[in-house]
C-alpha cells in the first residue's frame, strides 16, 4: 500500500504554517506566512489554500497521496460546526467556516482542532511524549491552554471543548480573568501576568528597566527572563513567583490527572532552565497524592513544528475513527 501524506496547518495570530506529514510523523515540506488577519477571513482563506498548494508541491508527492488536510487554530472555536469564532488574535474572523471552505476546495477530508489540541497531538506522536498513554501537554505563552492525551487519544469532553486549563483558578481573590473568573491560572503565570508585574515593579535605575529602554511599556516576559538570567532582583523575584504559580498549577493537574508525562511548551517555557527548578519544587511539595517519581515533566521538544505535525496527525486519527 502507498505512502498516504496528511497536510498540517497551523493558523495563529502571527503566522500561518503548512507542511506535509507522512504517516510516520516525518515533514517533508513547510512553508509558512504572515497571517494578517485584519485583511479578513476571504483573504486568510485564500492564502491558506495557495499555501497548502505550495507545501504539497515542494514534497514533489502524487496528488492523489494526499490523505487530507488537518487544521490547528486559535481560538476560540465551534469544532462541531469547524467554525472559527472571532478569536482575539483573528480580528475580523467572526463565524468563518473555515472546514467547509478549505474542503470544498480541495475536495479533501478537513478537521479542524484547537492549537494546543493539535501541538499535544504531535508530542504525543513524535515528541516528547512518545510512547507514552497518558499525557498532559501544556503551553505557556500569550495564554496558558493545554492538550489532555488519555489511553493513547485525546480526550475533548463536552462540545469538544476539554482542556481550557489557563482558567482552573489558583488565587479565589486574584485579578479578574475575562473568562469571567478570579485569579485564573493564566492572569497569574503567562507572559503578559510577568510583563505587567515587571512593569509595575520596576525601580528607576535598574537593569530591567534600562534594558528595556527605561520604557515600562516595553517590558516583556522575555526581557524578564533575560534580566533576571543577569542577576536584575525585581526581574529574579518574579520569575521565582511565576515558577511558583506554574508549579501550584501543574500539581493540581497532576492530582486530578496523574498522567505518564507532562510536556510544558509555549514561549515562556523558553525559560526552561530559570523557572524549573522551582516549579519543580512547588510541585513535589504539593503533589502527594500521585506517585509525582514516576511522572516525567518535561520541556516540549518539536518547537515550531508541533501544530502542523499534529493537525496532520488528527486528520491520520479522523479517518481512522480515532479522534
């Protein structure tokens, strides 16, 4: 039996990416482009497709191989209709049938997965969840979202909407979330949480604010990480805090979930090294009831590949049966 050939597609706020996936999780081709959302969903369609097109041409593989197409988004989304529903980082993309469109032009099987569904998608099948049944992928970034992978499948629960784990609360009485919520996992330990705390608490003279120009508006997480991995103490003190709130809340995941692994990716975890180490004490220390030695917790490994290895992936899934 041939090789069949799944294309993976990757929308977010900045970038949209494509690539071709053989069924053993290999990239033969990736290509990606500015999203320019605000051009609307007409343009962004149409700019996927050519895209697509493009990605399939560079694998030089037969049409005919091509098993379908599998599409990551941000969100939010109405999966059960394939609909995206004027996410914050999509302004303008309001009730985009965005499966309907794409399949009617390629006359090809299209699912469409949330982006932390599709990136737990491909760490479980190619990264560094491999081999494993039962794991719980985690991105920080922007957001705080997660991918829940049990007995092998991904778990979506009602509305095939499971796995919005920003918005599980740490602090009852902390900042107000604009899920309607206090003190939500996300308000606490993503990006902009860290940027607005460094921001706030800045001292004139010191090396965070000179790096960032002596500009308050200009900090960001990374310029955080980057002073603090220079010894700045406001910048240090806010990323020990932060790997506390990342920490509390991979523990309470770990006592509900108990998973073989947790996979933690995002732009934030790019940190890995300044924020492990107490993250990972905060969770031994509040992780009793599962056997926290036997749980892996570990930095992503496919990086910018994880959405369209794994969009590819669900589309393999989905014409299995299996998503």
């Amino acid at each position: 039996m041939a090789q069949q050939y799944a294309i993976g597609v990757d929308i977010g706020g900045t970038n949209i990416v494509a690539a071709v996936v053989a069924e053993d999780g290999r990239v033969l081709s990736r290509l990606s482009t500015p999203t320019e959302a605000e051009r609307g969903p007409e343009n962004g369609i149409r700019r996927i497709c050519e895209l697509v097109e493009r990605a399939e041409s560079d694998a030089e593989i037969p049409s005919g191989d091509v098993a379908g197409i599998g599409i990551g988004c941000t969100g939010p989304l109405d999966l059960e209709r394939g609909r995206v529903i004027n996410p914050y980082t999509l302004p303008t993309w309001d009730d985009v049938p965005l499966v309907e469109a794409v399949s009617n032009r390629f006359g090809l099987p299209v699912v469409l997965l949330n982006d932390c569904d599709v990136a737990a998608l491909g760490e479980h099948w190619v990264g560094a969840g491999k081999g494993t049944r039962n794991m719980l992928y985690i991105t920080v970034g922007t957001g705080i979202g997660g991918g829940i992978i049990a007995n092998g499948h991904l778990y979506r629960g009602v509305g095939l909407t499971a796995g919005e784990i920003g918005h599980h609360v740490i602090d009852i009485n902390g900042p107000k979330c604009y899920c309607g919520a206090r003190g939500c996992w996300e308000m606490l330990a993503a990006a902009p949480a860290i940027a607005r705390a460094a921001a706030e608490a800045a001292q004139e003279g010191s090396l965070l604010l000179a790096m960032a120009g002596g500009n308050r508006e200009k900090i960001t997480a990374k310029l955080v990480a980057d002073a603090a991995g220079r010894g700045d103490p406001v910048a240090g003190e806010i990323m020990r805090r932060t790997a506390f709130y990342l920490g509390t809340g991979v523990a309470n995941l770990l006592n509900i979930l108990a998973p073989d692994v947790v996979v933690m990716g995002g732009g934030v975890m790019q940190s890995w090294s300044l924020l492990a180490p107490g993250m990972m004490e905060t969770i031994r220390a509040r992780s009793g009831m599962v056997p926290f030695e036997h749980i892996r917790i570990v930095p992503a490994a496919l990086k910018l590949n994880a959405g369209v290895i794994g969009a590819a992936r669900a589309l393999f899934d989905h014409l299995r049966g299996e998503l």
